[in-house]
C-alpha cells in the first residue's frame, strides 16, 4: 500500500470517514437545520452548511470549494449537495475552477435562502429557528425525510467513495506540491501523479 509522510491510503480513509461522520450527522438530524454563514465559507465548512436544510447568509459570506488548488478532491459530500442543488454543469464548474462565489451570486444559483446584513444574520437566523421550533414538529420531520428519499445516490453511499478519493489523493504528489504551494503562497507547479 502506497504512503506519502507515513500516511496509508487506509489511515487516510478512515480519518476522512471520522470527519465525514460529522456531515452525515448533520444531514440525518430529524428536525429542520438552519445555517447562518458569515465571511469566508470553504472546504468542510461549505459542506457543513450544504447539509443544513436552509441556509442564510450575511453580506459578508463568500463560497468556495479549493480544494483543486491544492491537488484533493472536495471533501464533507459537497460534489454530493452542489450537484443535487445545481445540477452537474453548474457544480462541476465551481469545483473545478476553485471560484469564490460571492452571497448575492450564491443566492441566485440557489445556494443559500437568503441574504441579509451582517448585522442581523443572527436575529434573522434565530427567528427562523424560533418558527420553526415552534411548528409541527412531526410533520416537519416526516416532510424532511420524503426530501431525502429522493436523494439517489444515497448520501452515505457518496460519502464512501468521496473517502476513497480523497484517501488517494492525499498521497499524490500533486497534492504535496499544492500544498506546500498554498503555504508559500504561489501557484502550485502540477505534474499529474
């Protein structure tokens, strides 16, 4: 089994399926899950809000799946939720090209619900919760499983082969050179291995 640093595609699978549990978790909680995003929102932390049911952002957010710039796949099911909530083309360009994707632009591709001012990301946040809190609480989770019963793939499913690609990934030397690239604060130099 190859090694890069005296990590194992084995171990590398198993620690990016522990920090998947946590995405997994999220998505599978029975009742309504608000996000409220302010500045940068990348990597896991995207992937962490596109697992919530709604997500409201500030002014200030700004979306981006990097992970291309330093030679890894997206992590945390985000080909998964981008897909399911742009179609392929439409995700497949944001996590190819690595783009920041400003609020109101993530509004209108319908990657967030909503976009208010920085100031009032939390109030608006909390009333929404609070609405919600205090609706149907039966009925809403009942409705929040039919939403994943169309989910096909399976979320579980993807996460596995998500695990799987970016267990090998971490041991390429492309990713080295992206990510010593990203610490000296250049282009990465890619060779493809």
């Amino acid at each position: 089994m190859s090694t890069m640093g005296g990590l194992t595609a084995h171990g590398a699978k198993k620690r990016i399926r522990q920090a998947q549990e946590v995405v997994l978790r999220l998505a599978n909680i029975e009742k309504p899950v608000v996000a409220a995003v302010r500045g940068p929102v990348a990597g896991i932390g995207w992937s962490l809000a596109l697992a919530s049911d709604i997500i409201i952002a500030s002014e200030t957010a700004n979306f981006h799946q990097s992970f291309s710039k330093i030679g890894l796949v997206p992590d945390g099911g985000a080909v998964f939720f981008l897909r399911q909530i742009l179609g392929s083309y439409r995700a497949k360009e944001l996590v190819y090209t690595a783009r920041r994707t400003e609020a109101k632009e993530a509004l209108a591709m319908g990657l967030v619900n909503k976009v208010v001012p920085d100031a009032e990301l939390e109030a608006v946040a909390h009333e929404l919760v609070t609405q919600l809190a205090a609706g149907p609480a039966f009925a809403l989770s009942v409705t929040k499983r039919m939403f994943k019963s169309l989910e096909i793939p399976s979320l579980d499913n993807f996460l596995d082969t998500e695990a799987w690609a970016q267990s090998l990934s971490l041991l390429t030397e492309d990713h080295q050179e992206g990510g010593q690239a990203f610490k000296e604060k250049r282009a990465p130099k890619f060779k493809g291995r």
